[in-house]
C-alpha cells in the first residue's frame, strides 16, 4: 500500500506516500476501535438487558435502541472533567490516554484478511501479546495516582491478576505457533484456508481445550466479569475508575471494549480459521481458476472483502459470548482468581501443550486431515512470500531481455 | 518546522535517520527524566517510556523480534518492578527520594565510565559508522542480476540454485536480515544461518555459551528465591511455636 502510494509522489518526495498510507490505515484501525465500541456498547446494553429478562434501551434512535451509544457519548462529552485534590496531575492524566495507546496499537500487527495487514510483522504474534500486557500499566497507573483508597484497592488486585492470567495466555498462544511453525499472524490464518475442518481447533482434542483455557484468560486479561476485580463496582465503589469522569472514563471504556475486540480477533486468527468462512467459496474459485481469478485483482479484493466480514463476525461472536458470562457469572474473589489461573489454567495448558507436541510429531490425524486443502508447510510467512514474487518478476525480466530493451527504447 | 521542510526539498535526506532522531530524543529525554525526577512513580513512567522508544529504535532498525523482546521483557518486566518494588513496599501515598550529592558523585562516576566505554566502542567498529546496510545489498542484488543477464547472453540456462540465490538476496534487499526471528533462534542453538555463505555449510558458533549462561542464571535466582520464601515460612512456624 505505501509503495502504490508512493507512486503517486514524485521523487523524492515518496515518504508523503508512505505518509498517506500510514494515514489511512490509522484512521481505519482507529475506527475499528470507535466503532466497535459504539456497536458493543449497544449490544452489551441489549444483551444484558435480555439476560436479566429485560428489553434494554428501545427509545432512543428508533426501534432497538441502537442510538443509544450515541446518547451515551453526547452525557459523557458534556460531563464535567474531574481531578482530585490528592490526585498526581501529570500522571492521572496520562493513564487514559496510556491505556488506549497500548489496546491500539496492538491492532497494528493484526491482519482482517490474507496479507490486509497494517504492518506485515514476522512475529505479529508476540508483538501484540507484549503490547497487551502494557494496558494494564494504564489500569495501575491510574489506580495509583488518583490518591484515594478505592482506586488503590483496584490497582493492587489489578497487580495480582496480571501477573497470574500472563503465564497461561503465553502458554496457550504457544500451541497454534507450535502447528503452524511461525509466529507470522498472516501464515497462521493462511495454514487454515479450506473447509472449516482445518480450522486449527479442529486440529486435536488437546488444543480444543486450549481454546477454552485461552478465552478465560482472555476475559480476564480485558478486566471485564466474572474478573473485573480492579473495578469491582459493589465493593470497591468502581475501583481504579473511583475518581474518573465524562471523557477520561470513556477513554478507559475504548481501552477495554478495543481489548475485548484484539482477543476475539486473535482467538478467531489463532483457532477459527480467521478470514477464512466455514465453507471455502472463493479460496476455492481461486484454486479452480487460478490463471482467471486468481491473478484477477477486482476477485481477490472481493474475496478479501468477505474475509473482512468473516473475520468480524467471529470476533463479535466472542465479543457477545463474553456479555453473556458477564452477565451470567458472579464475580470471583482475588485469591479465587489467581487461584484458577495458576493452579488449573497453568497445570491443564501445560497437559495440552505436551499432548500437541506429540500429537503433531507422531503425525495422528484428526478432523483436519479431512478434508486438506493444502500442507501446512506450504505456506510461508509474508516476507518470503514477498521474495518469491520479486525473484518470478526478476527472472521473467531475464528471460525476455528483448521485449524489455524494446520498453527501454519506447521510454 | 521550516528547517524540516528546507531539509525534505533536499533530495538526499534519509527519513529513517530522521525518525531515528525523533525516538532517540524520546528515548535520552525521558532517561534524562528518571534521573531528576523525585516521585518514584512517575520516574518508572519515564522509565517505561524511555525503554519504549528503545524497542521503537530496534523497531526501525529492522530487528522486529528483539524490539518485541524489549517491550516484553524490559517495559512488561519494569510495570511488574513497579507494582512489587514499589507500590507494595511503599508506606505512604506518594514518595519522593531524595538524591544526597554524594550518591550523585557516585552515580556520575559509575554511569560516565560506562558511557565513555561504551561511546569508545561504538566508534571502534567500522561497520557501525554508516549505515550502508541497505545499500550494501542493493548492490549485491544488482551485481547479481548483472551476472545472471551476462550469462543469459552467453546462451547459459538459469539453474534452479541461481534463483534460490536469487530470491535469497531479493529478500534481503527488500526485508533485510534482522527480522528472522527463525535465524536468531537458529543461532541460540549454535547454527549461524546469518553467517553461512552456502546452505549446507555450517556456519560459525553461535550464541550456545551466553544462552546457557543465562539460564542458568535465572535458574539460580529462582532457587534462591525458593530458598528465601521457604526460609521465611520456616522462621515464621518456629517464632509462632
């Protein structure tokens, strides 16, 4: 994308191209976060409205309520902003800001289709778990610097839960790297393509149990119930939230609803087969057709498209099924927490990563040698992939030298 | 602002050196920070920070696997030295820590030391004086290609070895070699992938010796720390007895 761009610029002055992508891509990745949040704020007002046996909003912005957000946010901007006088100004103001900083640029590294990354990392896979354990430093920073004993309290059992979930998440984010052979999000999601079978949760029993220790890790790494101890509105007032208003508080809300929409994304890339549908449509035009449509860039861009959607409607299927814990599940106390993380979720995620070594060094099959679409191998991460076609385009340039001089002359 | 614009008309300005300065200022800025600050929180901020825009420094430089190794090691590991350093030893709100100016004399004599050694040393490698890495193998593409169009026109057939060798400098022209995360696990094991010229050559050792000596470094610190909170449950059911 910045080098389409740059052609546009005239030399020297390519870096506004590069400039221009990086733009556009922000704003995109910027959106996913606003509106997701905006659509997740709604959902999660209906869903937990159902839940309770209620109906949710259903006035503002016509039938469902689906304006409401909006109403929420228009409250929240005319809010009076806050500080306590105990309060450390510099940091009580930059904790928000840290928070949503780090759920962002997460995004950054997370591909929505084959190759539709903002930057195509090598390790994206590391990168975005590195860059979801700094949110909490928003969390604890804000906790402490608000000089008062509520948002302390939150702080501190914030502290404790991060350092227990962290051991596990990394544990199972292991397996899938472990399969697929590279930590190269666009080749994990890649290695899926085909039927839904080879979707990597299909690929052994063990790993179907991973995905389920990954999701309470998940929940509770994005601090929302049963796990939200940090803000544990009935007992702590609202936690390291106690002393914050109108738009810092939104931002800390961003922050939580852009995580909870990171660790879908990723659950959906790392086990569902990401951009890819249950039922191989265009990846498997492409492979029937692969001088038509697969070089046709109007086809592919359509295909990518769909992936888009694909890849969203599994994110917000796990967005929605965390609601529904919330709303379902009381909230477990501190030692309850770590209690879960380290002596179940360490023990069982450990169990499970031995289990898919030897299960994918004996070369057992299971629901993914169904139907294969391709060996697993076969797909390499995007920079080699990059090379491979520089070195087709090079080497046809060398074997026709004459209609390339011929060029040459024209110009 | 106009300066930068004077300097972009330029046509040889690098922008990565640019981008280069601005995180660097952001780095040394916020080191400069955690030394005069007195609130202990805000200095592992500053801290977080700095270390930050070091990883955003290995970041630019290519080396995508150590950059994320910093966030996750250095800035993850500094927010846990904050919440167990700090908030749980802490016996008021807010701490402030005063420098006495002998710990300052101590400090400039330590720190200065290292900074001059290392200053010495950065300079004493001539690979390190440029940054002509790029350059470097965008001329080694281009001799290549020079080659293979010089064998084509004696009627030779390019072999399937030649293009492998090929696409191998493409990518490095393109991605450059930093961010193999696979070579540098390679090379913890003892395999220079980086270093070898021919694929069924060896390469060079490796980082074998460090790798182990650091694990068994933090094998010791953990058997100390088990040994310390065994110690201290021991004493504590004696006392109670």
């Amino acid at each position: 994308m910045g080098e389409y761009f740059a052609g546009w610029f005239p030399a020297d002055w390519e870096f506004l191209g590069y400039t221009l992508a990086a733009l556009v891509q922000a704003i995109l990745l910027i959106h996913v976060i606003a509106l997701g949040a905006f659509v997740f704020i709604w959902a999660e007002r209906k869903v937990s409205g159902r839940i309770q046996d209620r109906l949710g909003p259903t006035r503002t912005g016509g039938k469902f309520g689906w304006l409401q957000s909006l109403a929420d946010g228009i409250k929240l901007l005319s809010k009076e902003d806050l500080m306590p006088k105990d309060a450390d100004p510099i940091l009580f103001k930059l904790a928000p800001y840290v928070s949503l900083a780090a759920s962002f640029t997460a995004f950054v590294a997370v591909p929505f289709a084959a190759g539709w990354v903002a930057l195509p990392l090598n390790i994206g896979l590391f990168f975005v778990i590195a860059i979801l354990g700094l949110e909490v430093f928003g969390v604890i920073l804000a906790g402490y610097s608000s000089g008062s004993k509520w948002s302390l309290f939150g702080a501190m059992r914030q502290a404790a839960q991060v350092v227990s979930y962290e051991v596990p998440l990394g544990m199972c984010v292991v397996v899938p790297v472990m399969i697929c052979g590279t930590m190269d999000l666009v080749a994990i999601g890649e290695q899926q393509r085909g039927w839904f079978t080879n979707w990597l949760i299909f690929h052994d029993p063990f790993i179907f149990i991973i995905f389920w220790v990954y999701f309470a890790c998940a929940v509770a790494s994005v601090n929302r119930a049963p796990f939200d101890l940090a803000e544990a509105e009935s007992e702590l007032v609202a936690g390291f939230l106690t002393e914050y208003s109108g738009m810092r508080w939104s931002l800390f809300f961003m922050a939580e609803y852009g995580s909870m929409i990171l660790v879908s994304l990723l659950a959906s890339i790392l086990f569902f087969g990401g951009w890819n549908g249950p039922i191989p449509i265009f990846t498997g035009l492409i492979d029937w057709f692969p001088d038509y449509l697969g070089n046709s860039w109007v086809f592919t861009t359509f295909a990518n498209l769909v992936g888009v959607v694909n890849i969203l409607l599994k994110a917000s299927i796990g967005v929605i099924i965390m609601m529904w814990v919330r709303w379902t599940f009381p909230r477990l106390r501190v030692d309850q927490v770590i209690t879960m993380c380290l002596k179940y979720c360490v023990p069982i995620a450990a169990v499970c990563l031995l289990g898919v070594m030897f299960w994918t060094a004996l070369g057992i099959g299971f629901l993914n040698d169904l139907v294969p679409s391709q060996p697993r191998a076969m797909v390499r991460e995007s920079w080699v992939e990059e090379g491979q076609r520089r070195e087709a385009k090079r080497f046809d340039s060398l074997q026709t030298p004459s209609t390339d001089s011929a060029k040459g002359e024209v110009e | 602002m106009s300066e930068l614009l004077l300097a972009a008309a330029q046509p040889t300005i690098n922008w990565h050196t640019v981008m280069f300065y601005v995180t660097a200022i952001f780095a040394c800025g916020f080191a400069v920070v955690v030394t005069t600050t007195n609130n202990i929180v805000r200095m592992a901020f500053a801290l977080i920070v700095s270390l930050a825009a070091t990883s955003g420094l290995l970041f630019l430089a290519g080396a995508y696997f150590v950059g994320a190794m910093q966030l996750m090691i250095y800035v993850g590991g500094t927010v846990v030295l904050l919440i167990f350093g700090v908030m749980l030893t802490a016996q008021k709100a807010f701490i402030t820590m005063r420098t006495r100016a002998s710990d300052w004399i101590l400090g400039l004599l330590v720190g200065g030391a290292l900074f001059s050694i290392l200053l010495q040393l950065a300079f004493l490698i001539p690979q390190w004086q440029s940054s002509d890495y790029q350059a470097a193998a965008d001329a080694e593409l281009a001799a290549y290609v020079e080659k293979l169009k010089a064998d084509k026109a004696d009627g030779k057939v390019i072999t399937q070895e030649q293009r492998d060798e090929l696409e191998r400098l493409e990518i490095a022209a393109d991605d450059g070699m930093p961010q193999r995360s696979g070579e540098i696990g390679l090379a913890l094991v003892g395999v220079r992938a980086d270093k070898a010229q021919r694929p069924d050559e060896p390469g060079l050792a490796g980082y074998l010796l460090p790798f182990e000596i650091v694990s068994i470094h933090l094998l010791v610190v953990l058997v100390g720390a088990a040994y310390l909170a065994r110690a201290r449950r021991h004493s504590h059911a004696g006392a109670s007895q």
